[in-house]
C-alpha cells in the first residue's frame, strides 16, 4: 500500500508540474519550429496543449530563415533552431541562454517512392554511383543538409552532374517532390523524410560521408509567458517526448 501511494505521488507531482499555475493559465505560446524538428512538435504540440491548457502558435520554416526572422525582430516563447543558428541569435541576445536545452540529433539520409527498387549506397563509392545513375535528385539550397550535400558531391568530383539534375527548393521538405513524381531521390535530414506519405527510406549517407545535425530549443529572452514557455521546455524532455523523437527517427539530445 506504501508503495501505491508513493508511485501515485510522484505521478501527481509530475501532472502538477507540467499544469499552468493561476498566473500562467492558457498562455498562448509563439512557437518558432525549424522544419527538422517540425515532426516531433506536430505530435507533441497537440499532447502538450490537452495537459497544459495552454494554446502554440508555431511557424515552421529552415533555421537559417528563422535566424534571419529573429534578428530582424521577430517575436516568440520559445525556438527550436540547430546549434548553430542558436548560437548566432545567442550572441545578440535574442534567448534565455540558461534554458537553452538540446532536444535531438539526426543525421541525413536519402528517400525514394515507395515500392521501388532501392540504390546501394551502403559505402562512398555506392553512393557515388547511387547519385550519378538518379534522373533526378531533390535537395534544399539554404538548409543544412543541401549545403552538406553539396559539398559532398564537390569532395567525389560529381556536383556539376548533380546540379544539373537537381530539383531544388530554398528550404521545406523536398521528399515531398519524390511523392509526385517529380525527383527520383530526395537528400535531407531523415526525421524529414521519414514524415512524407508514399515515400520510403532507402537509408543514411554512409558513415564517412554523414553530417549528425543537433537541434536545440530555448526560451525567448522577451517572452511574454517565460513559466508556460519553460513548462514546454520540460515537457519535451519527458520519457514520453524521448520515445516520439525516437520513432520519428531521431537521437534524443
């Protein structure tokens, strides 16, 4: 019986935690996503929202868009950006540094249409083939993971023959491109491609070849609800939130 109640307690002191106190009831939370995370926040959003009561206004869009966004004045609670992009609007002192918190890592993989027959690009000189042999390959120009690409395909001596059958788009997820037919293959991060209907994962770049992007979320230094902001800010950090981050294809941290 001693040990029902205890479990029973520590249950309802995390449902207190997480539950808005008088001053931060049904705050409306602006929530700033980078689209490599935006699959982790589409579900946890929701959950966070039915515990808390308290409302997210979320913008997603490519870190460097969202960095560019904040050091021209946009307003939020809380953002979720990658390491870098974190730093830069840090120095200017766009966010709370002492909650700032690695919420994942994932690193960049290739998709195809579901039911095809996947390339090998199982070691370098695979993928190398794997690239010259697509029709068409669809990769962002600003994100990381196409920068990342590119600089690749420059290291193996094939980026005049991979741009010149690129299908590209600033930032957004370009698997999107795959499931209409319109690319071939699709290089991003893979918690991105792993969210896009019709396609499938043929698999990470190989090891030599791999670029592991953290992202990392911290509270906006001028939030206009800094409790509510940091509740979120412990709510993705749960056991629950790190098994989501897993299965959307994600390292927790």
């Amino acid at each position: 019986m001693r040990r029902i109640s205890v479990h029973l307690l520590l249950a309802f002191s995390v449902l207190i935690a997480l539950t808005p106190n008088d001053d931060a009831r049904a705050a409306e939370l602006k929530l700033l996503v980078t689209n490599g995370t935006r699959s982790i926040v589409d579900e946890l959003g929701p959950q966070f929202e039915r515990t808390t009561g308290h409302k997210l206004l979320i913008k997603y869009e490519g870190s460097p868009f969202l960095q560019k966004a904040i050091e021209s004045g946009e307003s939020f609670d809380v953002v979720l950006l990658t390491v870098s992009s974190m730093d830069t609007i840090a120095k200017v002192g766009k966010i709370d540094a002492a909650t700032r918190t690695n919420v994942a890592r994932s690193g960049i993989g290739i998709a195809m249409r579901t039911g095809g027959q996947k390339p090998d690009i199982s070691t370098t000189e695979a993928f190398k083939r794997a690239m010259l042999g697509a029709k068409s390959i669809a990769y962002v120009t600003v994100g990381a993971s196409g920068r990342h690409f590119i600089a690749v395909c420059e290291r193996l001596g094939i980026a005049e023959e991979v741009k010149a059958k690129g299908k590209t788009r600033p930032s957004g997820n370009v698997a999107e491109l795959v499931a209409k037919g319109e690319a071939e293959l699709a290089i991003q991060q893979i918690s991105e491609l792993l969210s896009v209907a019709g396609t499938e994962l043929v698999g990470p770049l190989p090891p030599e070849l791999q670029l592991m992007t953290t992202f990392t979320a911290a509270v906006g230094a001028q939030s206009t609800a800094p409790d509510a902001a940091k509740a979120f800010m412990k709510f993705i950090g749960t056991p629950e939130a790190l098994a989501v981050i897993k299965a959307k294809g994600m390292e927790p941290g």
